[in-house]
C-alpha cells in the first residue's frame, strides 16, 4: 500500500465529508420525487399522468424535506457522543487507577502536538477499541478492559496511535456524518415496512393500494443500498490508513500487528449490538452465525490479516 501524507489524507477526508453532506439530501431528494412519481402513477391507473403537477408538488415539498433533515442532522451532530457512548456503554477511565493507559495516550499526543482526548473504557473482557467525535471538545478514544488488561505496553500504544490516528485524519468525523444520515434512510425504510403490517399505506388506496406499498418499499431499498455503498466506498481505505499512521506514529508496526493478532481472538464486544456504531471499532467483528452471510461482502473493515500482512512489511 502507498502511504499518503498526514495533510493530504486530512484534505481527502474533508472533500468525502463535504461529498457526504451533499450526497445523501440528494439521494433524500431523489427517493421523495420517485415515490411522488409512482405514487400519482398507479393512483391514475397509469393514465394521465402530470409531470407538471408532480414536479410543483415536488418542489413544494422539498423544503420540509430538507428542514426535517437538517433538524436529525443538528440533533446527532450535538448528541452523537452520548449516543455512541449509550450504545457502547462506555464510561469515563479512570486516572488514578489507569495512569498507564493515560500515560500512554498524553505521551503519543504530545508528540504529535494534539490535544489530549476524553478517554472512555468499555467493561468487557473482549479486545476492541474505537475513536469517536466530531471536534477537539468532542473527540475521544474508547478502550475496553479487555484490551487494556491483555495487550502489553507496546502493543496498546499501537492500539492507541490507530485510534488517534482515525483523529488526525479526520476519519472519526467523515464516519460520524455517514452514520448520521444512514440513519436518516434506515428510518424511512422501516416506516416503509411497517406500513405493510398496519396496511397504512393501502387504505383508501383500492386496488393499487398494494403496489403503491411495494413501489414505496423498493424505492426506499434502493436508497439505502446507495446510501450504504456510498459510506463503505469511503470506510475500508481508512482503517489501511490508520495502521500506517500508527506504525509512523509509534516506529514500532510489529507491535500493532501483534495487537491485531490478539484482537482477531475475542473482538466481540457483547454491548454493542448496532453494527452501525460498531464499524468505528478497530475491528468490527461480525457474529459467528452472520459471518458468511451476504452481509460480509459489505463489510467495513478490510480483512484483519490483510492489515496485519502489510504491518509486517512495515517491520
């Protein structure tokens, strides 16, 4: 793997946050025109149909589309962290009780000249950790007790350097917006489905009241998938970038290897049963009875070995 520089990555991950926020309204937009259009279509009985009102309908429904979206947007912009940290149940670290690991995190930041981050701890005995945060006030490094009780010194400061590395690289913000607006299309796609078990949709609707359902569900699934590939074409480079970083950071790529090693044993943090929060992790681990599911394909973590082959080359 090519190693791109520091600022050239923060500049990308600033371009692909910018694209995000442009990306996602319009695909919003896109969805809302396409249920309108099918919608008057089969409630014409494909007949007649007006562009021309459609597209005033559309037009004069855009604004509250986009207020409705701005206002999720503001909601978990300022709320993420208590959110993620609720769905992780991650708590305050200790410092007097865990001088190491803070030992570990002011001498790495220090070196790079960063602000010290909020550090959090997950109880479990599980080895995983994450990055979190949309600004210096906000950004914080998760540690579960797992990993900070089974990895040595040199292995958890490689841990650490990944995870302040997904911070110096903006990573942690571009994946917090990804996440923000998913939600947004994970939402309407489950309205969507529970509107064919109340059967809201269909009443009053005659006999297309059914494909008026189905169209709403398929447009609303299609959306989604654009959604999540447009955060997976953007997640998997990242964490190859963050392993680089780290090995620079610390001089030391053998000992996030190993860390990984150790990792790839028992990543599995019990808590976290949102696999949206759970991309953030250093490995996101999927359950054994989904890993061979087609859910794998869209994994995204770029396989754990790959990322330990490379380190070692680093080595």
């Amino acid at each position: 793997m090519t190693y791109v520089g520091i600022q050239t990555q923060i500049r990308r991950n600033n371009f692909n946050s910018l694209l995000l926020i442009i990306a996602f309204p319009a695909v919003l937009l896109g969805m809302t025109y396409s249920i309108m259009f099918f919608i008057s279509y089969y409630q014409n009985s494909q007949q007649n149909i007006d562009i021309q009102t459609i597209n005033d309908s559309f037009i004069n429904i855009v604004p509250f589309v986009l207020i409705g979206t701005s206002i999720w947007f503001v909601v978990a912009w300022f709320f993420h962290n208590s959110m993620i940290h609720m769905a992780t149940g991650s708590k305050p670290l200790e410092r007097m009780s865990n001088k190491r690991v803070y030992n570990l995190v002011e001498n790495l930041c220090i070196s790079k000249g960063m602000k010290i981050p909020q550090i959090f701890v997950i109880e479990d005995d599980s080895l995983n950790a994450f990055a979190s945060g949309i600004s210096e006030g906000s950004y914080s490094v998760s540690l579960s007790r797992g990993i900070i009780n089974k990895l040595n010194d040199d292995e958890l400061e490689g841990v650490i350097a990944h995870e302040l590395s997904h911070i110096r690289n903006r990573d942690v913000r571009l994946m917090i917006i990804s996440i923000i607006f998913v939600g947004i299309f994970t939402f309407i796609a489950q309205m969507a489905l529970r509107s064919i078990r109340f059967g809201s949709l269909s009443r009053g609707k005659g006999k297309n009241g059914g494909v008026i359902i189905l169209v709403v569900i398929v447009v609303s699934a299609v959306c989604y998938l654009i959604a999540i590939l447009l955060r997976f074409g953007i997640s998997r480079s990242r964490e190859y970038m963050a392993d680089a970083s780290a090995a620079e950071m610390t001089r030391k790529p053998y000992a996030l290897a190993n860390a990984l090693r150790k990792i790839d044993q028992d990543p599995f943090i019990e808590a976290v049963q949102r696999r949206d929060v759970a991309q953030l992790f250093i490995e996101n681990p999927q359950p054994e009875e989904k890993k061979f599911s087609l859910g794998n394909f869209f994994s995204t973590h770029p396989p754990i070995q790959k990322r330990i082959e490379l380190l070692d080359q680093f080595a």
